[in-house]
C-alpha cells in the first residue's frame, strides 16, 4: 500500500495527463453528442497527452443514467438538463490515475446544483478525515455521515474510496466495515456519489496521497483547471 518517492512521482504524472485530457474535452460537450463518443474523445486526448493507455474503460452516464454508478456507455444522445457523470483516468509508467468529475449540460436546475454540494461536501469531509492512523471505516464514515444526514443515506450505495497504483484498484478498501488504517504515502480515491433512481446522479472523485503533517489538499493530485470539485460546470 505503501508507495516510495518514484511511484508517487508516476501516479502524479497520471494524474496530470488525465486532467489535462478533461479540460481539452470538457468545452466540447454539447447537446446530441452520445455517451460513447464523449468516452472515446477522453481516452483519445489521454493517449495524445502522453498516456500508456485509458486506466479502465471510461464511464460516462448522463440523464437517468448518472443513477448507475457504473454505467457503460451507450448511444444515448446529451440534451440540455442532463447531469453527466465522467470516470476516467490514465495509466502512465504502469501507474493509473481516477478522477470523476460530474457537469451539467445546462440550464441547471436547483435539485443538481443542491445535489452537487451535497456531494463536495461529503468528498471535502473524507479527504479531511483521510489521515495516517484513520481507520478507513471511518474515513468512509465522515463522508458518508454528511450525505446520511441530508436524507441522501441510501443513495450512496459504493465505499468511498480505494488504493490505487500498479492495479486501479488496490487496498486500502474504504467502506462500512472495512477492516485496517491508513498510513503515511499510501495514494488512494476519495468518491462519494449519490444516485437518484430515474432521475440522475452524481460522483466526484479524486486521488490524493495521505501524509504525516501535511494537509490533505496539498496532495491531491487530480486537478482540472475546467471543474472544480468546489463548483458545478454548466456548459
């Protein structure tokens, strides 16, 4: 779990490039675009931006589909009001990155906007509680709690978060019941996402790398310049 110097110095590079990736496309996106071509844009820029290749299939749910928080996409064609959901991530020396950032097509209404601030709420919560010596159950906890309290409890149907490095998904496992505590250098995602059946969904996600005496921020290393996990993109 424990990742040295080099390691953390690759999964950085991941993480960049799949940032960098998104902010290229986001402008993109507009109405009749269809969930597959946006997926198939976001690995191509990854790849053009240096990637080995995507980390995994690229998700991307919009409308009801944001619901399913694995959603494959498909044909469905964007329409004005769609929340979309975007899970990508690049893979670079071996290393995989995993961000998940979630926009509107607009005009936004009040329930995505709330909904999102619900959600960054919860991800600033776990990412403060992400600290060497955390249990991990309760790392999912702080985020979870936030989430629970607002009415939302079983719309959050995932652990917050997972290890990440030579595998995209590699222990620390961060859930309910999950056994073990975090320790210093240990890169992992923080993901809440709450999904409203036929409705639509949302999920933010970022790698950060834990740390002694060190805030949780400095070590995030998923940033888009286009979305913030503080603010909903309207395009």
């Amino acid at each position: 779990m424990v990742k040295d110097a080099t390691e953390i110095d690759l999964l950085a590079r991941a993480c960049a490039i799949t940032g960098t990736a998104f902010d290229e496309v986001a402008p993109r996106i507009a109405a009749g675009m269809t969930e597959r071509e946006l997926a198939v844009l976001i690995e191509r820029a990854m790849v053009d931006a240096g990637a080995e290749k995507p980390a995994f299939d690229t998700i991307v749910a919009s409308g009801p589909n944001g619901a399913i928080p694995h959603h494959t996409p498909a044909g469905r064609t964007f329409a004005p009001g769609d929340m979309i959901t975007i899970d990508c991530g690049a893979r670079y020396g071996g290393y995989h990155a995993d961000m998940t950032r979630t926009v509107v097509l607009g005009p936004a209404a009040g329930w995505q906007r709330d909904l999102y601030a619900l959600a960054a709420a919860a991800q600033r919560a776990g990412i403060g509680a992400a600290r060497p010596g955390a249990a991990v159950a309760e790392v999912d906890a702080a985020a979870r709690d936030v989430i629970t309290e607002a009415g939302h409890g079983e719309h959050f149907s995932h652990g917050l978060g997972h290890g990440v490095g030579l595998e995209i998904h590699e222990a620390p496992m961060l859930g309910r019941g999950r056994p073990g505590r975090l320790a210093d250098r240990v890169p992992i995602t923080v993901e809440p996402g709450i999904y409203l059946p036929g409705r639509g969904g949302v999920r933010i996600e970022d790698t950060l790398v834990v740390r002694s005496g060190a805030a949780a921020a400095r070590d995030l290393l998923t940033t888009t310049t286009t979305v913030t996990p503080r603010e909903l993109l309207v395009l």
